[in-house]
C-alpha cells in the first residue's frame, strides 16, 4: 500500500532554494516515505504530535502522516540549524 506525496507551499519553496544535488538527495529520501511512511531513521517531534522527521544529510524534512486516507504531508524542509525555528 503506497502512500501520496502531498508539498505544503513552504516546502516547495524551500526545495527550490537549494542546489540541486542537495534538493535532489532529499527529493529521492522524500520519495521513498511513500513506500515506508516511519523509516527506522524518523523521528517522531515531540514539539507536535502530529509531526514526523527525517535527515538527508544536514537537512531535515519535516512531515505528517494521514494513515486514513494514505497521504504524506511534507510540511517544511530546511538545514538542521534553522528548521526547528
């Protein structure tokens, strides 16, 4: 059972920014949460219960898991200093 990608705006906006080997390690981590949704690498936040996290080298993807209707909800990316912000 996969899962659908889903970009808040801020996120998109945010990959967009980054140079393009950067953008295109995290794009293909970000692509494999629709096969396994809660990797053993992710991290559930404890700031919000609804959030999950994942790292792509010093990057981090922020993303909430819609189990009921299969979405993955990528809320923000950004460098591991600024997205907890």
């Amino acid at each position: 059972m996969a899962y659908t990608l889903e970009f808040e705006k801020s996120a998109i906006r945010a990959l967009r920014k980054l140079t393009p080997p950067v953008a295109e390690q995290i794009e293909k981590d970000i692509r494999r949460l629709c096969e396994q949704p809660r990797p053993p690498c992710c991290i559930k936040l404890k700031s919000n219960a609804e959030l999950w996290r994942i790292r792509s080298g010093s990057y981090r993807v922020i993303y909430q898991i819609q189990d009921s209707k299969l979405i993955v909800l990528i809320v923000d990316v950004g460098h591991r200093k600024d997205i907890y912000n």
